[in-house]
C-alpha cells in the first residue's frame, strides 16, 4: 500500500466525506472557507482517510488553530 496525503481541494474533499460520512453538503463551502484545511490520504485513487482543521479567531485578535 502507498498512500499519499493531499491538501484537499473541493472535489477530492467532498470524495472522502461522501466515503466515511455519506453526505458531501458542505464540502465546496468548507473547502473555499479562509482559514480551513483538509488533506486526504490516498490509496491510489481511494480516499483511505482524512483530517480537517480551522483557524478559529479569538476576541483578544489572536487565532487558535483547531
């Protein structure tokens, strides 16, 4: 098995959330969201796994990534 990590444009995230949630909604909004990320790992072509962040803004004007 060789997987590859990749960051996840609309399309590739919306595979992965499609294979291990079922419902791909909010795939293109959270991916053109600024501050969010998202990498899919890859076995071939198939989504084997997947993680998602955001930075999360702060009243004092700083950010927290989560």
């Amino acid at each position: 098995m060789a997987l590859r990590f990749l960051p996840a444009g609309a399309g590739l995230l919306a595979a992965a959330i499609r294979r291990f949630i079922g419902d791909d909604g909010g795939a293109a909004a959270f991916a053109g969201a600024p501050g969010t990320l998202a990498l899919v790992a890859l076995d071939d072509q198939e989504p084997v796994g997947w993680c998602w962040g955001y930075v999360l803004p702060r009243p004092d004007g700083t950010a927290m990534p989560r």
